[in-house]
C-alpha cells in the first residue's frame, strides 16, 4: 500500500493502523498536490512498485459557498484547485498507466462528484473540475478498456468526512466505509457510478427526471442560502470575539 498526502504525522497514523488491521506493508510519501513540481519526487517513490489499483481521492472545495469574483486569494485558489482535484489525476494516471498496460491489468477509480453532473453555481470552480475528472476518466476507459483495464468515474453526492464537515451520517449522508464498501461492489460492473445506492436515486432524480436547468437553479438557490447563514455565523463568531476582548 502506498499513501500520498501532505501530512507526514497523519500518513504515519494511517500507515500504522492499516499494517496494523490488515498486515500490509504501508508506504507513504508526503507531498503537496497543491504544487505541480511534485511528480518526480512521486515517481522515485514509485519505483519498483507494482501498482495493482490506483485510487485518485485527493480533493478540495470551497470553504464555503462563493461568488466566483469575492473568494477570497482567487489567484492562489484557482492554481491550488487545478493542481490539487484535475492535476493531480492526469500526472498520477501518467506515473501508473504504463506498466498497468504492460501487464494488461489494473483499476483506476478516480474520485470525481455529483457537482461534476451539472454546474453547480456558487461552487462553480469546484463544480467544473470534477466535471474534467469525470470526462477524462470516460475517455480514458474507452481508450484502455480493450487492454483489460478498469477506469471508473466515481460521482458521490455528499459523504460524511472532514471536507463536509457532516458530523451525524444519515442514508443519504453516509459514513466513508459504508459509501466505500458500496462503491467498491460497482467497480468492473459500472463505468460511471454514484457508488452508493441512495445517490445512484439522487443522481437519476436529478439527471433524468429534473431539467438540467432547473437543477442549476436550485443547486444555486440552495448554495445562497448556504452562504448567508456561514456569513452570518461568521459575523456573530467575530462580534462575540471582539466583546469578549473588550470585556478583558
Ligand atoms: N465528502 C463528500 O461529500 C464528497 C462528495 C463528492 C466528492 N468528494 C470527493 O471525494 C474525495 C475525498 O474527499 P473527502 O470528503 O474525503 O475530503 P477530505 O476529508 O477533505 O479529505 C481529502 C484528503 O486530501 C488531502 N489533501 C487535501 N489537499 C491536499 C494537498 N494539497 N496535498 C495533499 N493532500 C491533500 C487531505 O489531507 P489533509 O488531511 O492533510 O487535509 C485529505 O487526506 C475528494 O476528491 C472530494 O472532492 C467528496
């Protein structure tokens, strides 16, 4: 098993507990997908290896939702999104693929979302880099599948993990192991997949059944919503912070 993310002490912690419940030798490399120079560093860790299943999970969003001109460090956010959520797919595709081809034989699950199905206004940037994600990976499939590969577009809606910061799981909101022992059950059977069947519900609805543009509508009306109350919090967080400054 090989893990690459940005945090040593936390890669450390996972490593440990999955050699620790599974008995497989864990690697780690820690690098920043938010930087485009990283794939040589990624490329040396990878030597030797052979990577059976390549899992392209690195993800990030918005903060909360924005009007695309008012997010704050725009520059900066647009550069770090790129390279973190679009990327980072092609260039570990690039790393993986070959010696998956020479063996004709490998999965790649990339982790796109259900804001790549439709734009999704006010997570607009976010929106359309899982939309890339989804179409390279049916692209790509088309290309590699007569080679006995397995490239899988995954499209979940929302997951209870620290990116949604979703504290209780509901059905439509589950745990990381429940949608990922559900998703895991469609690769090989599914190209493109919500993975879990109550999104597999969601994503119909919202596909088949609801025009595209009144799903557009809406997705923006609740995503307004969503901004007025963290802005208020926010504002109600600073007031009560500064009355307790005056109060010392
Ligand atoms: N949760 C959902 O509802 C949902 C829905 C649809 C799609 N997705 C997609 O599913 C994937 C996983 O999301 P999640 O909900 O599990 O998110 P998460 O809890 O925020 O986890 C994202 C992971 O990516 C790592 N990461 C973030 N920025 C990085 C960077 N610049 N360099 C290296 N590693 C970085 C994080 O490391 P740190 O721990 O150090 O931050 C964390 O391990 C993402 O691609 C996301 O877009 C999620």
């Amino acid at each position: 098993m090989m893990l690459i993310s940005r945090n040593q002490e936390k890669l450390d912690d996972v490593a440990r507990s999955l050699e620790d419940q599974y008995k497989v030798e864990t690697r780690t490399i820690a690098v920043d997908f938010g930087i485009s120079d990283i794939y040589g560093t990624i490329e040396e860790g990878l030597v030797g290896l052979e990577i059976g299943v390549l899992v392209n999970n690195v993800g990030v969003s918005y903060p909360y939702p924005e009007y695309y001109l008012q997010i704050a460090e725009l520059d900066k956010f647009i550069t770090n999104m790129i390279n973190v959520n679009i990327t980072s797919v092609c260039q570990m595709t690039r790393l993986v693929l070959p010696r998956m081809a020479e063996r004709s034989k490998g999965v790649v699950l990339n982790i796109s979302s259900a804001s790549g199905m439709y734009p999704l206004p006010l997570l607009t940037l976010y929106s359309s880099t899982k939309a890339f994600v989804d179409f390279f990976s049916r692209g790509l499939q088309e290309e590699y599948r007569r080679q006995g590969i397995i490239i899988q577009s995954v499209l979940p809606f929302f997951v209870a993990t620290k990116m949604t910061r979703i504290r209780k799981p509901t059905l439509d909101k589950p745990t990381p192991e429940r949608y990922v022992a559900a998703e895991l059950s469609t690769v090989g059977l599914q190209g493109q997949t919500n993975g879990y069947f109550p999104h597999a519900v969601m994503g119909w609805l919202t596909t088949k059944l609801v025009p595209c543009n009144v799903v557009i509508l809406y997705g923006g009306r609740m995503n307004r919503l969503q901004r007025t109350g963290y802005l208020k919090r926010k504002k109600l967080r600073e007031q009560r912070n500064g009355n307790s400054v005056k109060n010392d």
